[in-house]
C-alpha cells in the first residue's frame, strides 16, 4: 500500500448534544394532528436506550474482573449520562483491564467498543489543526 494513501484512524467523542426536531415543525405536527383530530404519533425510541446498550457492552468489557478498581469504573459506566462521558471512560475500562488482563487483551476490548464512537480518519503527514506546546 503507497504510503499517499495510508490512512490512520482515531476514534472521537460523540456530539454532546442530540438533536431534536425544530420547534416549529413539532408545532405544526401537533396543530395539524389536533385539527384532523388524529392519534397521537407513538414517539420514538428514546436515545436511552442506545445508551443503556452501550452501558451494558462497557460492563461486559470488564466481566471476569473482580477488583476495587474494576468496581469503581464499573459504577462509573452506571452513572454515565451520555455517550460522550462513556467516551471518556475508556482510558479507565483500559487500565482496569490491562492491570488483570494484560494491554493487548485490553486494547482487544477497547477497539470493540470503539465501535460505537465516530471515527475520523486522516492522512498521513496532514495537518491535525493542533498546536503544540514545548513547556
């Protein structure tokens, strides 16, 4: 593979917020669903949900470790609010099983989860539009 074309990979937080529908066109939803006197919408999955199975996938992540430190990350995964603080808890998920597991079944299990985080890819030698401290 040319080395033009070698492309890297990096895993980055998800937005942290969700968006919703315009508040102009819930408006009009609603105004046309009452006037033609209409059933009210089912509503959508909740994003929780997605939330909850992301949770569990985290804590299958760290199933077979029984340690002080896997239970504190392991009630850490349980108070995470939004994808973007799960983001945030891998480097703990990786710690606590590199400590038990050894760091390549560690990264093993990062990279499944990792799937569920946006992935941004960039060539080689391009710029990362960051700046770098010497201090």
């Amino acid at each position: 593979m040319p080395s033009s074309d070698f492309r890297r990979q990096e895993t980055a937080p998800p937005a942290l917020f969700w968006r919703s529908e315009p508040a102009w066109k819930r408006w009009v939803s609603r105004t046309w669903q009452w006037l033609w006197d209409l059933e009210d919408p089912t509503p959508p999955a909740p994003p929780l949900s997605a939330l909850n199975r992301v949770r569990a996938e985290f804590r299958n992540a760290l199933w077979d470790l029984q340690s002080a430190r896997a239970n504190q990350v392991r009630d850490r995964i349980e108070c995470a609010r939004s994808l973007r603080e799960l983001w945030h808890l891998r480097a703990d998920v990786f710690k606590a099983i590199a400590v038990h597991r050894g760091q390549i079944e560690a990264q093993a299990r990062v990279d499944s989860l990792d799937a569920h985080f946006p992935v941004r890819s960039f060539k080689q030698g391009e710029p990362r539009h960051a700046r770098v401290t010497s201090w």
